[in-house]
C-alpha cells in the first residue's frame, strides 16, 4: 500500500480510513508509513484529534502520538536511517537532537 490510498478520493470518511488502516496493520506497516498515515487523516479532517483517532482505530493515544512524532522527523534525519528499522526510543532521542540542534539549512 503506497502514500496515494491516502488521497482524498480513496479515504473520504472514518469508515474507509478505519478499513486502510486494518489493512496497513495486517500488512505490518512500517511505523513512519503509519505516521504518515495519521497525519494524513488528521490534516485532512478525518479525525479532529489524536484521541478521537485513537478510539475510533483501537490505537493506544500515545502510540498515535509517538508514531506522528516519527513521521515528522526532517527527512534528512530519517534518510540516515533508510535501512534499519526504527524504534520509539530511536524516534525520542532523534526527536530531542532536532530540538536541541536544530534541522539542517
């Protein structure tokens, strides 16, 4: 499953973002796939917060909120990462990196 079944003309309400997201976890989908997915779903209004998501998805709140941490890491930092698979502490401690250093010009 690839970044466009997040389009507006594929998920346009809970119901079919609640289906992409069973099939992203059956499919065991990276967590910045996951993030990216979150994000999508609430830039857009699907969900009007984290926890609204998180009951709606079965997803703990703090899952959701590490996962988007994840997906709005600057791609120059993930791209470091691109063959290794990153964890929630990982994602904390690049996380704290950025703020202390700043994302590169």
């Amino acid at each position: 499953m690839d970044d466009k079944e997040f389009s507006p003309s594929v998920i346009s309400n809970r119901r079919t973002a609640i289906a992409v997201h069973n099939r992203l976890c059956d499919a065991k989908a990276p967590m910045l796939k996951l993030g990216r997915f979150y994000c999508s779903m609430l830039d857009r209004g699907i969900w009007d917060s984290q926890k609204a998501m998180s009951n709606d998805l079965g997803v703990s709140t703090s899952t959701i909120s590490r996962t988007i941490a994840a997906a709005r890491l600057p791609h120059e930092v993930l791209s470091l990462f691109s063959d290794r698979t990153l964890a929630f502490r990982n994602v904390s401690s690049l996380n704290f990196l950025v703020q202390q250093f700043g994302e590169a010009e």
